[in-house]
C-alpha cells in the first residue's frame, strides 16, 4: 500500500473477500492454463564475472570499475539519452548473445509447443520469465541447464520539514556544501509506479549551479507520447517502464496504467522527492501554501523503473526486470517502496526471486532500501525479510496540523483537515445533511443522502450561509464517495462551511488532514461526533406533528486547519508500520536476523504528486500530496544514504547500512524513550517503549551516520555462508546462484553475521557471537558498556581497546540464559570513543533455555 489509510485496508480487503484470485497465483491444478514462470539457469549472471559496476575489495570499501550492461527494447517505445548526452557504455552485444541462449534452450526443450517469452535476464540473474503451462514448467525445470524455476507472484507499493527535523540544514547539509551540494553525483534509482518528469521538483534548472554529469551512469529515457523526449535530464537522469508480465496476463489497461514511465498513480512522483527532489519548491495545494519542499539529497540524480500500476500493483518478473535493468544502468542506490503480497514459501523467506536478485545488487556496491510494509502493528508482520536488504519502518515526525470547532454550548471538539476556519468571533448555523433536503428531489429514506454528494437533493434556502453536517461514511473510506465532491456541492449551495462526523461503522482507523478549499474540518472521531450529535439534536425546534425543524438552534464556528504544530512528541513507531521478529519461513520460525534495520518518518509526508496521480481522490490535480506508510520512510533512508556514499565513495552498502544503523537515536525529540503505537484503535492510547522488533537500531540520524567512527562489514561470501547454513538450502542455493556450498569453507548462523546487531531467536543456555569493527576515523580509545536482556547474563570482551586507523577488532559477546522464557528480551551494547564516537548495538534474544529451572513469564 502507498500510503497507509483505512481506504487501502478496506479495499484490500474487498479484494480478498470479492475476487481473491486478484491477489493470488493461478490456479495450480489446471495443467492447460498459463501463467508466467521466472526461470534461472546455472550460468552465473554477468554481474558475478565482470566488474562492469563496482567491485568490493577485501578491505570493506567499493572500487568504481567500468559501466554497467543494458538491453534493447522492441517496440513502438523510443529511448534517447537524457540530453547531457553521455556516451553509453552498455555491452548490448553480450545481452542480445544471452537473450539468443534463452531463446534456444526455450525452443530446445520446448519443442514445438507455444510459449511466450516475457524477459531475458542476465545482469543480476541469468535466466529469462515465460508464459507457459505447468506442464511445460515442469519440462523446463527437468533441464540439465535450468536451476529453478519459480511462479511468479504479485507485489504491492507499502517533505517540507522532516529536513528541518532530521537536522540536515545544519548537520548532514552543511557537511557537503549546504543543499546546493547535498547528494551530488550520486544515482539513486527507483523501482516504483514511475514518476511525473514535469514536476518542478525534478528539473535540472532550478540551481545557480549546473547538475554534473554523472558519469557512470548508463541509462536511458524511454519516449513515448506522454513520456516525450526531453522529459529526462541532468537530475532526471533515466527513465523505463516494465509490463511485460501483466501485459501476458491481459490485465494492463495502456490508458490507465500508462505504457511508458508516466507516473498515472503519484506514489512513484512521491517517493522520488522524498528522496531526492530539488530544494525549496514551494508547496501549495488547495491554494494553500504549506511551506517549501526538499528531498533529503536535493542534488542527487533521480533514476525510474516503473513496475507498479494503480490497476493491479505489480508482479515479480516486472520487478526483478527493472532492479536488473536499475544495476546494468550503473545506479548507486535502489529504492523500494514495495513488498510481496505473501510471504515467499519455501526453505526460507530469503528464496524468492527479488531478494536473491537484490543479493546479486549488493554484491555489485548498490545499496538497496525496501519498506517495511504497512502490516503492522501484530508481531513477525514484517515483508521485508533479507539481511542484505536495508528495511525500514515508519515513524511520525513532530509536525501536526490540528483543526477544531467550537459549539455554542462552549464545548470545543478536536478534528482533522487543511481548511481554513470560519469568520473569526462570529457562530455559524448548523444544518445537517438529512434537514436540508430539498422536498421535490430527495427521498429521506435514501441511506446515502447524508454523504452530501448531490446538489440536486438539497435545498439552496436551508443550506446558504449555514454550516452543512454530513456523514463521513464507510463509503469515503472506499473512495465511493469523496470530501471533494461534498465540497463541491457545498460551494454551490452557498454554505459557509462542512462538517464532517463520523459514522459510527468508521471506528479505530487514522484519518490523514485532507485540503479543503473552503472552511471545514473532519470530526476523528466516534466520541466527539456523538457530543456533537448531541448538541445539534438537543438545540433543535421540532413541530410535533409534522416532525419539522421549526429552528435550528445550534451554532458553531471553525477554527481551520492550516497551520501546522510543530509541538508533538515526536518521533514514534506508528500503529501501520510493520514489526519484528524477521519470519525464516511461512510458519513462521523466527530469523536471527534483526528487522526492521532502521526507522525514518513516514507518517504525513509531504512531496511531490503526479499531475495525473489517482492513488489519492482528495489530491487529484495537485502538485504535492501529504502520504502516510513505510512506502515514505524507505525514500528518506535513500536519500540520506546518497549523503553518507557522497562522503565516503568507497564504502560498500554494508558499510553504508552499519553507518545508518550504529548512530542511529533510540530517544525522542524530548529525551525519552522511543514509543510505539501497539493498536489501530485509539493509537495514541496505546503505546509502549519501542524494542528493536519495533524500531530496529532506532531513528534515523543524519548527521551521526556521516561520521560512524567504527564500521561492521558483511561481504557477499558471508551471506552465501549464511543461506547455505539454512537447513535444506543447498540445493536451494546451488538453483537461485549456481554456486555450490561446498565450494564455503564453512556456515554462518543468522546470529553470526557481521551485523550492527545481535538476534537470537533460540538460547540455549549460552552462546558466543563475534563481531569485527573497522575503524574509518582517526586513532581512538572505545570503551565498551552494556545492557542485558531480561533473562539473559552478558559480557564482552575486550571492554576497552585502540584503534588505528584502517585497523580493525574483534569483539566477543557471551550470552547467558539465567532463566526459562519464551517471552522476547532486548539490550544494548555501547561502544563509546574518547573522540565523541559512539556506537549502538541492539541485542534481541526470543526463547531463552536455562539450565537452571527459574522461568520468567
């Protein structure tokens, strides 16, 4: 889901009520239907031979080596180079030579039979996705030369002052020159529903300065009639569409979904901005002006590969097609605002065609961040599962816009929406809705005519002047109705104003500030509409007879909801933003992996929207829209991620993430603990300290992560030690990488990779864990304290040590269970430098077997 509401819950839900093969995967017991495959082959991809990307030296760091591969494209779809003109260089010849060896394996074992190549892979993955029957599936995966074949499955997408609050003015920005420099060369590309090449937020000319050249980049702009040329560059740098899948389903609607990088939904043009877009574009909506938006590196490079639709979200074989296309172009960071609508079956989460393709990312220095997923708040909800994928949650920021009005019986009643208020000093009638009918066109018994969605059911007398009451309705949630069109009818009747109540059906969900162009406000909540129910009807002049309102005898007046408060206490896990325990597998078993990695804010983000974007009614023809979810918090992590790599051009993504994760904040803006909303309902009611299952390493640091001190480093080989480790994964492994696990030394459990972290999902009296710093500063002095988890006895060793520069230590952590419980426990280990450097390490134990007979409830 883009953006967390009770719209996207409700709608997903109808889904999987109405129509559930929607959501789900064909039919597996109908042998003559089709459906498309993802298909590898034991040749490794090129991305494992050649160094067209980067390499990672031994050392931790990443080398820049050459350029990246591309494919051609066929079709009525133009591409052109954006117009700095920098000379590609692709190996097109190697693409077309593997798409020529798919081809004819295809034909070879597939004799004769029809079939419908959709996508020839060869960068990350080698191997191709096709339309076949089961059948023929199974005929492709008895081949000698086939190592897996996997049915493809449907995917789903998941500022103006988070800058200010993360500290970048003064902090990360000033560090690089100020926003004129914040990001500068760095390629961050986009895997999303594509992007609004318009957008002021995306031009190349809105600088003193000249965007460079960003020379290792390779990618190209597809032209088409909505996407024409000259839609990319210096900061639009790439652009494509990915369809192929769906296409073969026939469920791609062209004029809706837009074949080309368009972005007719708005979540792409978002996260883009979020992320990247230019500094100081002014945000007005509704005619409002809300102040100026900035992504978090302003001067980064935007590149777009568009896989998700508004129609039907996405699919895997579009998605792994554009992160192979996304590493052959030569970008630095991929960003993905998506998760699988289902945990991947199988051995382990981690085998799934998009993670194992993103491992192969990372191996070539791209650092990858994916949303949590707006599943939460229910435990082991997280849908981002790999330890070489950077996950991040949501968290609110310290920005609120409150609305409010006022009764004439002196209550004042708390709500939502970006309108102005009402004539100051002066009270306003109310009306509601089902009073202010108009006799000759409505029907009283109409169970939708309190929604305020047709002029022509209402009387202009009773309305003019007066404030209008109507019902906020589970038909608004669906986007069957719309605050825009009862805003519309409103204007028409000449009311001074709209209020909106709750029905009581619409209980326990978030309601995000919507523009009104007119004074009105959303009453959140079931209470406080019940109070104003009250009030109205208890004011009310009724003939006995006729049951006519002789008077309506309740007033009130609107305060307005445009100005913001920066006063809440902030930031906080939000209730949508979905947790830990990483699940292993379907069961699901706990990973020792920690998840989410990080949190950034997601809740009310303002930024960029598509001018054709339909993901949002009420921001329908705007240039900037406020979003909610995980899907905007993974864009400020890219973002910040382009200023660390920015800084330090050889640090290789795990060094990238132990940068964001050791510095990260696990206190809010005030100095206390971290909360996290553990309910839908009532949310602010229901909260608790955040555990790292909750917020990982904790919030977002911006400036401390550009000055880490210390650096854990994973390499590729380590995570191909720690796949083979998974119980029944070796044939697993050898079909996903065409690597044997024989050819590793040895294994590595979850809990002894080279993580910022510490998760054990199962201790069993005790354990040893090690983890190696490297020292990316001056010479320092650490000292090294510590937390236990409840239940658990800790020491490390050496609890004091030097370091040189460039050199590295070994830290030792015995764990102790001292008790019996199958209740979570968390800690933290502190490495604190005599330079000002100070590292956090987060410590999650599951079930702890003493061998003792204590036990802790």
């Amino acid at each position: 889901m883009g953006s967390f509401d009770l719209k996207h819950l409700m709608l997903l839900f109808w889904f999987v009520l109405v129509v559930p093969h929607c959501l789900c995967e064909e039919d597996d017991s109908d042998d003559s239907s089709s459906a498309v495959y993802i298909v590898s082959l034991r040749n490794s991809p090129a991305s494992h031979y050649y160094g067209e990307l980067r390499e990672m030296s031994s050392n931790g760091f990443q080398v820049k080596s050459g350029g990246g591969g591309g494919g051609a494209s066929s079709g009525r779809i133009q591409f052109h180079k954006p117009r700095y003109g920098n000379a590609t260089k692709t190996n097109k010849r190697y693409g077309s030579y593997v798409a020529q060896v798919h081809d004819s394996l295809l034909k070879k074992v597939l004799k004769g039979e029809k079939y419908l190549k959709v996508y020839s892979y060869h960068y990350l993955i080698d191997g191709f996705a096709v339309l076949v029957t089961q059948q023929q599936a199974e005929k492709l995966a008895r081949s000698s030369e086939v190592s897996n074949v996997v049915l493809d499955f449907s995917v789903r997408t998941a500022t103006t002052h988070t800058p200010q609050f993360l500290g970048l003015p003064q902090g990360a920005w000033s560090q690089e020159g100020g926003f004129e420099g914040a990001g500068e060369g760095v390629v961050i590309g986009f895997v999303d529903t594509g992007i609004d090449p318009t957008h002021p937020s995306f031009a190349d000319n809105k600088s003193e300065h000249a965007y460079p050249v960003p020379a290792h980049f390779n990618g190209i702009c597809e032209v088409t009639r909505d996407f024409p040329s000259g839609s990319c560059n210096r900061k639009l740098v790439g652009a494509r569409h990915f369809a192929a899948s769906a296409i073969t389903r026939g469920i791609f609607n062209s004029t809706q979904d837009y074949a080309s990088p368009f972005d007719g939904d708005g979540h792409g043009t978002h996260t883009a901005a979020v992320a990247a877009g230019n500094h100081g574009i002014p945000v007005i909506v509704a005619g409002h002006h809300f102040g100026n938006a900035s992504g978090m590196a302003p001067r980064s490079h935007i590149a777009v590969y568009k896989a998700l639709y508004k129609s039907f979200g996405g699919f895997a074989a579009d998605v792994v097609a554009a992160i192979d296309q996304a590493a052959q172009d030569g970008v630095d960071i991929i960003s993905l605002s998506i998760t699988p609508n289902r945990r991947p079956p199988g051995v382990a989460t981690f085998f799934n065609p998009i993670d194992m393709a993103l491992l192969s990312a990372v191996k070539a220095g791209i650092f990858v961040v994916q949303a949590a997923g707006n599943t939460g708040p229910s435990p082991t909800s997280v849908s981002s599962f790999s330890p070489w994928i950077f996950t991040v949650g949501a968290a609110s920021h310290d920005r609120i816009y409150s609305n409010s009005m006022f009764l004439g019986n002196n209550v004042t009643i708390p709500g939502v929406g970006l309108a102005p208020g009402t004539s100051v000093g002066k009270l306003y009638t109310l009306v509601h809705a089902h009073h202010a009918l108009n006799n000759d066109t409505a029907d009283p018994d109409d169970m939708y005519v309190n929604e305020c969605q047709d002029a022509s059911k209402f009387s202009k007398d009773l309305v003019r002047g007066n404030l209008l009451m109507c019902s906020y309705s589970i038909r608004f949630v669906l986007g069957l109705s719309t605050i825009k069109q009862t805003l519309g009818m409103a204007k028409n009747l000449s009311a001074a104003g709209v209020v909106f109540y709750i029905d009581p059906f619409v209980i326990g969900y978030q309601i995000n500030p919507v523009p009104m162009k007119m004074p009105g406000i959303i009453i959140a909540s079931t209470n406080d509409s019940k109070i104003l129910m009250q009030y109205y009807n208890s004011s009310l002049e009724v003939d006995a007879v006729s049951k006519k309102v002789n008077k309506f005898g309740a007033v009130a007046s609107i305060c307005g909801g445009l100005k913001a408060n920066y006063s809440n206490a902030a930031p906080k896990v939000m209730y949508y933003s979905a947790r830990g325990p990483d699940p292993e597998d379907t069961l699901p078993h706990e990973a020792d992996i920690l998840k989410p990695n990080l949190l950034a804010p997601g809740n009310l983000i303002w930024a960029a929207w598509s001018s054709l974007g339909t993901d949002s009614v009420e921001f329908q023809g705007e240039n900037f829209a406020i979003m909610s979810g995980t899907s905007m918090a993974a864009p400020h992590v890219a973002g910040l991620a382009a200023l660390v790599r920015q800084k330090f051009p050889n640090f290789s993504p795990t060094a990238v993430a132990s940068a964001l994760s050791t510095t990260a904040s696990q206190h809010d803006k005030n100095g206390g603990p971290i909360m996290a909303q553990r309910s839908y309902a009532s949310a602010d009611l229901n909260l608790s300290p955040a555990t790292p299952f909750d917020m990982g390493s904790g919030f977002l640091n911006a400036t401390g992560a550009l000055n880490p001190g210390l650096i854990f480093y994973s390499s590729y080989d380590d995570y191909m030690a720690f796949l083979c480790g998974i119980n029944g994964s070796v044939p697993v492994v050898l079909n996903y990488t065409g690597q044997n696990c024989w050819s590793y030394n040895s294994t590595v459990y979850g809990a002894d990779l080279n993580l910022p972290s510490i998760t054990i999902s199962k201790l069993n009296q005790s354990r040893v864990v090690q983890r190696t710093v490297q020292n990316v500063a001056g010479n320092e002095t650490y000292s090294v304290g510590w937390s236990a988890p409840y239940g658990v006895s800790v020491s490390v060793s050496p609890t004091h040590f030097t370091i040189a520069g460039g050199e590295k230590q070994v830290l030792s952590v015995l764990m102790n269970a001292t008790a019996n419980s199958s209740v979570a426990s968390f800690g933290r280990i502190g490495l604190f430098g005599d330079q000002g450097h100070v590292l956090s390490i987060p410590l999650s134990v599951i079930v702890k077997i003493s061998s003792n007979n204590n036990t802790v409830s």
